[in-house]
C-alpha cells in the first residue's frame, strides 16, 4: 500500500502502523518522533500515534512538537 509522508509516497506492507511508515521514510525522524521532539499529524493536523493502524493513502507529515 501507499502512504505519503511529508509530500513523499512510500510503499509500505498491508497492515503497518504509522511508525513502519515514517522508520521507512527516516530512521532519523523516527528517532525525533520516539524521544518526543518531533509528533505526526494527519493531513488535517490531528496528531496520530505511531501504533495506529494504515488502512493505504493516507498523507503523514511530521512536525517539530510545540512546547
């Protein structure tokens, strides 16, 4: 299945969760994300936990967290 992440289509295996997605995209960002400097938003802006579940086509951006 697709998914982008920040504006970048990655190709990912049926069943992943938010955090293959960005591991794939980044380890390095995936790193940010773990240790709380940076968080994921859908493409409203809603923040997504890395254990949530893809369903294919779903638009992740990852963005500093707000203090």
């Amino acid at each position: 299945m697709k998914v982008k992440v920040n504006n970048k289509i990655i190709t990912i295996f049926n069943g992943a969760e938010v955090k293959d997605a960005i591991r794939k995209y980044s380890t390095k960002e995936y790193k940010k994300v773990k240790k709380g400097i940076k968080i994921i938003t859908d493409k409203n802006g809603n923040q997504v936990m890395p254990t949530g579940e893809l369903m294919g086509d779903e638009e992740l951006n990852i963005i500093d967290k707000k203090n």
